[in-house]
C-alpha cells in the first residue's frame, strides 16, 4: 500500500502474513517492485529507482530477511567507472551516511535514506559475482579490485551448438577471443566463415594456451581425450557432450578436482531447462528414488509428427531442416542419447554405487511399431532411474501414456522431468529441450560460471576512508 503521487508514490505497508503463507507454498517470489496500490484502490508507480525501494521495504518489513540490488556495475565506487579517466576505487563497505552523500543513477537518494533511517543494511553487487559492497555503519575501500582479463577460447566442434557458441563470441570481442575451432575439414568451414580460426588436429588446440576449453563434440574421440588435457592443465572446462561426459564420468570429476578446476555440462542434459541443477537441488531435499523424463527433443519431436500422420523418415527429415537432429539420427531415436542423460541426471543423485553407462537397458526405435496408442493416449521415450537400497536401475523405453499423465502434453521438440523423493516430495520441470538457442545459452551459462573462477584481484592502496571524495 501506498501514498502520495500517482506517478511517484510512497510505500507505507505491506502484507507480510501473505508474504509468508506464499513462502510456505512456493520456494521463490517474483514481486515487480515499481507499483503499489493507493487507499482509493488506484495502481500508482513507485517513481524512479522504486524497485530498490520495494526491496529495502520488504526487507524491513521480514526483519530476518537479507536483501541484494543487483547492478549492472558490480558494487559502489568513489565515483562513476564508466564516465572516469583514473579508474575508481570499489567499496568493500559503504556507510549509510556516505551511500545518501553519493546518491545518483546507481542508489536513488529516498532509497538511501530510507536504509539509513531504518538502519538497514544491504548489498550492491553485479549479477553473478560473488563480490559486493556492503551498506551499513562504516565505510572502507576494497583492499583488492578484481580484474577480468579477456580469456581465450579452445573450441571443439562447429555443428548447430558450435557455430551457436562461435557467434555468441563473436559478439563479445572484448570479453573473449575465439583462438581455435577444432574440425575435421577445416577447409570446408572457411569457405563460408573465412575469419574463424579452424585447426585440423587436437594437438594444434593443445597449443593455443586457451583459457577455457569448450566440448561441442557428439563422440567420445577426441572429446574424452581433450576434455582431460585441458583439466589436467587446471582449465575449466564446458561440455555439451553427454556421451563422453557419462562414459569417463569418475575418471573425468576425479581429475577436475586433482587440479582444482571446473568441469561444466549443464547444457549436456535439458539443452535449456536446468535438468542437473533440479537434481541437485532434489538431492539436497531428501534422496531420490525415482527419476523420470523426456530427454530426448529430437525423438518427441518425431513422436508428435508421426501421431499426426507422418512417416518416421519424413518427421526425421523436418526435425534436421529446424535443427533438431543431427545427420545421422540413430543416438537419438534409438535412446542412447536419453541413456546418457539419465546416468548424469542419477549421478547427481547419488555419491556412490555408480552404475555403468552401457547398463543402462534401451529400445530401438522400431518399437513404437509394437505399440498401439488408444484415441487419448501418445507413445513417449520416456527416461528412468529407480534409486533403491538394492541399487540403480536406468533405462529407456516407449511406453504409451494417457491424458492424466504429466508428460501427456509435452509434445514437439520439449523435454520433461519428473523426481519423486523417498517423502514423497516432487520436483517437476519442463522446457524447449532440442535445438540452438537454448543449448547454446546454456553452455553459455557455464562459460560465465568458468570465467568468475578466474576472476584475479590486484591489491589497492588506501582502504580505508571516512567520507567519499567525490560523488558518484
């Protein structure tokens, strides 16, 4: 609730019982934080800068309840970065009392008052790192900047996801430098992208000295052998490639963690729905004891076409023309794509009692001839792992599933998951699982994962401070 101004209003309330009765039915709360509602009823604006003001007002209001602003500069510093010739100085803390003397763009002066009239303390940060300024009783510098130099890029692969990856770094020419694709012909890939540094053989990538190595292979060879080099050398590491990620998957963690580095493949499972993050997050809840899913977009794909009358073959050959299906199909359709995926997906379930990837028991795609679906009912590939005291069984199958079953509607090119804990808790997900753009993201998300790891800081001098030199 709040007063004043229809365009530029003050918040005064909030309902906190219903704040957390909603907490109590849902894990995370989206509150657009620039309008309220006035005493008449009307919607009013919040004014500029009224999001942070909301957040700070909540975070009164909860009393227990920290609160973060995310900025695009990643914290408050003596003076504007962006418009200084001497590069500033970060705050490590900033105190109420000088944040309402450097009030502008980043903190609108009524959210600064408002934190130091209720003694309010908060952080400023950039989205993504894990370094801030703190707001509260005193201010200091930060006694080391971070540093971001422009990394280097090993890349294998320039299929669909590679060339995908090869664009979005090309986008980003200050933060990144694309060093080496690794392809079988690099002569063929010139001709139609003559500026892209192609490299014939894993040894020429070896001598790049890249910074981060990313997978956008589909083999084993020479992604198994690459992936481990780049580790070995205490490179993080992205993978797109579920079969050699499953494959070598104890040897390849063991070495990540021997060398103090990352191994990142959020991208291998779900292309952009976080299937190994659900996991993880179930895993830490309670353990699971049944995974389900659609995991394979290509092949849902293909099941959706053909129940509308079309051959196998002419819906294989519609998925490759959107970017669905690769040349050559058969790991998919055949499950042993979904194979993979459901051993990462029970890995990140359980530490120990890892089955082998070739365990994992799988139906051909002349299966579906064997089935016979009823007028509401669709035939899926569905993924399992059943986690139990005796141990793990996974497999891949087409099964029928009727219109009260929660993969019913996932038709096209999406994946599904479902996980059932041993209370009976249930974590369900669902998303665009095949194509470009959403695995690309994804990899894209663990490259800046990788490059926060290798943020470096250099030391300031004059830490501390009482009073801000220049406003911001």
């Amino acid at each position: 609730l709040a007063e004043g101004e229809t365009h530029d209003a003050t918040l005064k309330s909030v309902s906190i019982e219903k704040i957390r009765s909603t907490f109590e039915k849902y894990d995370v709360l989206v509150i657009p934080g620039f309008f309220a509602s006035l005493g008449n009823g009307d919607t009013c604006l919040l004014g500029r800068g009224g999001t942070d003001l909301t957040a700070l007002f909540l975070g009164v209001a909860l009393s227990d309840a920290d609160v973060r602003l995310l900025k695009d500069v990643d914290g408050v510093y003596e003076y504007d970065p962006n418009n200084a010739v001497k590069a500033p100085k970060r705050f490590a803390k900033i105190s109420w009392d000088d944040l309402v003397d450097c009030a502008g763009p980043l903190i609108q002066e009524k959210t600064a008052l408002f934190a130091q009239e209720h003694k309010k303390s908060f952080s400023v940060a950039a989205f993504g790192q894990d370094y801030e300024t703190r707001v509260g009783t005193e201010s200091v510098f930060a006694a080391y900047t971070p540093t971001h130099k422009r990394l280097k890029i090993a890349l294998l692969g320039h299929g669909t996801i590679g060339r995908g990856v090869a664009d979005w770094f090309e986008l980003e020419p200050e933060k990144y430098e694309l060093a080496g694709i690794l392809v079988k012909t690099p002569q063929t890939h010139r001709l139609l992208f003559p500026s892209r540094p192609f490299v014939a053989n894993a040894d020429s990538l070896k001598r790049l000295d890249a910074d981060i190595f990313i997978d956008c292979g589909a083999a084993q060879a020479p992604s198994a052998e690459l992936i481990e080099y780049f580790l070995e050398q205490g490179k993080p590491v992205i993978s797109a490639n579920k079969q050699a990620i499953a494959e070598n998957y104890q040897r390849l963690h063991d070495c990540a963690d021997k060398n103090n580095t990352g191994l990142y493949y959020s991208s291998s499972v779900g292309g952009g729905i976080p299937c190994l993050e659900l996991a993880k997050l179930a895993a830490t809840q309670d353990q699971p004891v049944l995974i389900e899913g659609i995991l394979n977009g290509t092949t849902n794909y293909v099941l959706t076409q053909t129940a509308k009358n079309l051959s196998p073959q002419e819906a294989i050959i519609q998925a490759q023309a959107k970017g669905f299906a690769e040349a050559d199909p058969s790991a998919d359709i055949d499950g042993l794509d979904a194979a993979a995926k459901i051993f990462l997906l029970a890995a990140h379930c359980q530490k120990t009692d890892l089955v082998k990837l070739a365990s994992v028991k799988t139906e051909n795609f002349a299966r579906i001839s064997q089935l016979s679906p009823k007028t509401n009912e669709k035939i899926r590939q569905i993924a399992r792992a059943e986690i139990g005291p005796a141990g793990t069984v996974l497999s891949v199958s087409f099964e029928t599933v009727d219109e009260t079953h929660p993969f019913f509607p996932i038709d096209a090119e999406k994946n599904a998951l479902s996980i059932l804990t041993a209370k009976g808790r249930e974590f369900f997900i669902h998303g665009k699982g095949a194509g470009q753009k959403p695995t690309v993201l994804s990899l894209m998300s663990d490259v800046e994962d990788a490059r926060r790891s290798l943020v470096t800081y250099k030391p300031c001098v004059d830490t501390q401070t009482s009073k801000i030199l220049s406003a911001a």
